[in-house]
C-alpha cells in the first residue's frame, strides 16, 4: 500500500491534467428555413419570450 503523501501526488497531477484538457462541446447543426435572411444585427431581431410548462398546470 502507497503512503498517503504519495497518493495525494498522483491526486494532484491528475487533477491538473483534467484542468489543462479542454472541456468537450457539442455543436447543434441548426438548419435554416428557405426565404429567410439573417437580421443584420441582434438588436434588429425579433425577440420574444419562451415559456414551457414542466409541472402541465
């Protein structure tokens, strides 16, 4: 069995090279409708607002 000091090396450099690896995304390949432009800035955009109901009152 290793000494505690020893384990808590390992820990350390471990830890540090979970810290360096850079973390994975995902990107979502959204299509575009037909006949649609993109607005130019995104204050121009129409915005709205989204609400789902999780609890279905």
């Amino acid at each position: 069995m290793l000494p505690g000091f020893i384990i808590d090396q390992i820990r350390q450099r471990e830890e540090e090279e979970r810290a360096k690896q850079p973390v994975p995304q995902i990107e979502l390949p959204l299509p575009v409708p037909e006949g649609s432009k993109a607005p130019e800035r995104e204050d121009e955009s129409d915005r709205g607002v989204v609400i789902i109901d999780l609890l279905g009152r």
